[in-house]
C-alpha cells in the first residue's frame, strides 16, 4: 500500500461525500483463534 502526503489526507477527509458506519458486536473478542491471527497482523 502507497503512503499519500498529509495534505492529500486533509483533502480526501474535506471532500468526501458520504459516509460509513461499522458497528461490531460480538458475544467475546480475542478468542484463542483470533490472538495468533491478530498478532501476525500487528506484526506485519
């Protein structure tokens, strides 16, 4: 993935044109399935 200049940034958070909402509910979070996947995220 491309890095973009800060002011790039600015522009795109300026000018959008609509929005997104993502709301997650989960009965439990960080089961022990997730922890390594989650890690080797982190860690790139």
């Amino acid at each position: 993935m491309e890095s973009i200049s800060e002011e790039a940034r600015d522009q795109l958070l300026t000018t959008f044109q609509h929005e997104a909402v993502h709301l997650e509910m989960r009965d439990v979070y960080a089961t022990e399935i997730e922890k390594t996947r989650f890690h080797t995220w982190l860690t790139g």
